[in-house]
C-alpha cells in the first residue's frame, strides 16, 4: 500500500479529471479570492418590490391566477393579492417593464 502512495502525496489532484497542476492552482486561487469577497445580498425591500411588480404584473396587467403564482412562489394567495396591490402603488415602473419582457 505504501508503494502505491509513494510519490503522489506532491500532486494537487488527479490531472484525468481536472487537468494539469496550473489550471488546479488557478481554480484553488480564484476560490480563495471568492471566498474573501463579502456575498452582495439585495435590500429586502428590493426583494419585496420585485415580488410586489412580479404580482402586479401577472395578477393585475396579465389577468392571471394568484394562485398559480402563490405556487411558484411558495406563497399564499392572499400574500400575492396583496404584493399585487402593493405593485399597483409604482404601476408606472412595472408597466415599462412589462413592456420589456414583450
């Protein structure tokens, strides 16, 4: 058994799978460098305005189900009813959107 370990101990990984001991140190430095970077996580309300345009769109602008969309979201319909209505408050803004997406 120490035979076969002999010698292998130097390398970084198996060079079949994941190629020469350069694209290893590579992916080993740009990890570490994305583990040092703080995670960019939106404002909740960012999040809770993109839900409320999300409702309004499909509910209000599209004439669809909450429910179906209560679904998607993990939601109850009676959260997307009221996102919906929240929505309605920056009509202006999702309609450009919706506009958009068509």
């Amino acid at each position: 058994m120490a035979a076969l370990r002999r010698g292998r101990e130097a390398y970084a990984a198996d060079e079949r799978v994941l190629g020469g001991p350069a694209f290893v140190e590579e992916l080993r430095q740009a990890a570490a460098a994305a583990a040092e970077r703080p995670l960019k996580r939106p404002a909740l309300r960012t999040v809770l305005g993109a839900v409320a345009g999300a409702a309004y769109l499909w509910c209000r602008v599209a004439g669809q189900s909450g429910r179906v969309l209560a679904a998607a979201l993990g939601l109850s319909h009676q959260a997307v009813y009221a996102a919906a209505t929240r929505g309605e408050r920056a009509a202006a803004r999702w309609q450009a959107v919706w506009h958009k997406l068509q």
